[in-house]
C-alpha cells in the first residue's frame, strides 16, 4: 500500500513536471511563433512563411512553384511520375527554407487535384519521405472554413451578408456568410485547370470557355436558390490568386487605382478587353505567368457568373485565402 502511494506521488510529480514543460514549450511559441503553410492547389503548390504577432500575421516569405496537378488529375485521374518527382523536390527545397527560417510549426494541405488523384496516397508518401513534411488532403468544406478564417480577420463579416467565392484550378468554393458565420457552403468540380481540360476534350478554344461555364449553370443556380432566403447581399469576397490577378488588371487595362475592390461594370470591362487579347498578348503585354494568362479568363467569367445569380454588385479582394487560413488555423492551436 505505501509503495503505491510511493509510485503514485512519484508519477504525479512526473506528470506535474511535463505539463509545466508543455506550458513553457507552448508559451515560448506563442511569444515568437514562425509559421508556415503550405497550399498543394491544381494549379500550383505555394509556401508561406509568417511571424506571428499581437497585430497579426506578418509575412516574412513567400513562394510559389507552378506544378500543375490538375493538368494531370483531371485528365488522366492521377498524377504522374514526373509530377511526382518535381512536387518531392519542392518539398525538400521547402522544408530546407522552413529550417532556415527556424519555423516552429506548419501545415500542409492538399486540395482539388490531390481529392480525386487515384494515387494521392503515394504523393503523401513521397513527400513524407523525402521531406518529413505530413499533407493532409482535406474536403471542400473543411477548405472553405479555412478561407472564412482567413476573410474574418481583415474583414467586418460580423455584421453584413456576403458570398466568398474562392476559384482554384479544380474547384469553385462558394460560402454564404451572415453575422460572421458560414451558413452555407458548397464545393462545385468547376476549377479554371478542368475548365481548360474540358475545352481540350472538346476540342474547343478558348472564345467557347462559355459553353463549359454554362455545363455549370444548373449546380450553381441551385445553391443560390436554396440558400440566399431573399436576403440582399452587401458584398462579394474573391480570394485566390486568379482574384488577386483581377484585382491588378483593374489598374492595368482600366488604369483605376484601388485593386482591392471590383464593380460588376469592371468586372465585365476586365472580360471584354482579356477577351480580345490571345494568352501570348497577356503574356507580354501584361507581364502574367503563363500558368496565369491561360486561367485567367475562366476565372473571370466565373466570378462573373456567381455574381450575377447571387445579386452581388460589388467584390472585395482581400488578397488573402487559404494560405493565411492555415496559418490562423495554427494560431488557434497553439492557443488552446
């Protein structure tokens, strides 16, 4: 009996030592937290390094590698050996920048393509391997939470109704948001890498992308139907990077400052003049990747499209999204 009591105290004072240790690990974190996020889209793979602070995240780094696994899931339902090869040599050359950095934590996730890739397993694998880096390979809904996280904080959702509408190169993400909670949300298979796909399939050019978007048209006006309530919208919120590149445009084709919002009539001036220029025009008269110039069109006729049925006459771009959702993502971690 007195041994027991012996043993217990001794592994209470054991287990009293490793919760303080714990508590002084996480406290040491969050007094100078390097974080970083890493985003596996259809149409790239991005890294971004941040510091986090009382004021927020602060960017220190970021980097973008134009691997397009949408170019091979969508067509074939797996990524191939080359695609494989090139997403583990990005991992390693971002791991080693997470240890220069002296990153504490980060988060990997994998979106559209790695969804439906019929060998998503064994890119998990691989790059596990080669960089100790563990992807998770989340849903759409899990998705469009992480980009809500991310809105919330550089806009006031809490007292307006607005749509957030994220175009990635496998799907669409469009959420509902009232009083800052999401009240509804839907990912639509529609991303603008499958768009480019279907026009191939069809063999189809790019002045038919309309006739793919109109595929769309029934799924997408269902969601509008059975979640908007009547209620006016104060806003739209375009994340991702074929909004950011939008947002640019505004200054560039029609020589307005302020890229961080668009009107409907700015909208569908964008779609007019992209529309008259060839992907090379974009290129090198407009200074866009070329993993850019030949999405970008797409994804301005769907935000288009998803602004028109939800009645939305203004879009805000906040230039954040599912990079900085992750990253808040692991700020509410080490919080709790």
């Amino acid at each position: 009996m007195l041994e027991s009591m012996g043993l217990k105290k001794k592994f209470k004072k054991k287990l009293q030592k490793k919760i303080q240790s714990l508590a002084l690990d996480s406290a040491n974190e969050l007094s100078d937290p390097r974080l970083a996020a890493i985003d596996i889209g259809s149409n790239a793979i991005r890294l971004m390094l941040a510091k986090y602070t009382p004021l927020g995240l602060i960017p220190i780094k970021k980097y973008r590698v134009p691997i397009r696994l949408g170019g091979d899931v969508f067509q074939k339902g797996k990524i191939s050996d080359k695609q494989l090869k090139s997403s583990a040599r990005a991992f390693l050359q971002f791991r080693q920048l997470i240890n220069k950095a002296k990153i504490s934590r980060w988060r990997a996730v994998g979106t559209s393509a790695l969804r439906e890739a019929k060998n998503a397993n064994s890119f998990v694998e691989l790059v596990r391997r080669k960089s100790g880096i563990k992807v998770e390979v989340i849903d759409g809904v899990e998705e469009a939470k992480l980009i809500h996280l991310a809105i919330k904080k550089v806009i006031n959702l809490e007292s307006h109704i607005g749509l957030l509408i994220d175009i990635g190169g496998g799907s669409v993400e469009l959420t509902f948001s009232h009083a800052g909670q999401m009240t509804a949300t839907q990912s639509f298979p529609f991303g603008t890498v499958r768009t480019l796909e279907r026009l191939r399939e069809k063999k189809l050019t790019e002045e038919h992308v309309r006739v793919i978007i109109g595929e769309y048209m029934e799924p997408f006006s269902h969601f509008f139907s059975a979640n908007s309530f009547g209620k006016k919208l104060d806003f739209a919120v375009g994340t991702g990077g074929n909004f950011e590149a939008l947002g640019r445009l505004k200054s560039t084709l029609l020589k307005k400052s302020s890229p961080t919002s668009l009107s409907t009539d700015e909208l569908s001036e964008i779609i007019e003049k992209l529309s008259r220029m060839s992907i090379k025009d974009r290129i090198e008269k407009l200074k866009m990747k070329p993993d850019r110039a030949d999405v970008i069109l797409p994804a301005a006729l769907i935000a288009q499209t998803a602004m028109r049925l939800s009645g939305a006459s203004r879009l805000l771009i906040p230039y954040v999204g599912l990079k900085e959702g992750i990253l808040w993502s692991i700020v509410d971690q080490l919080r709790s």
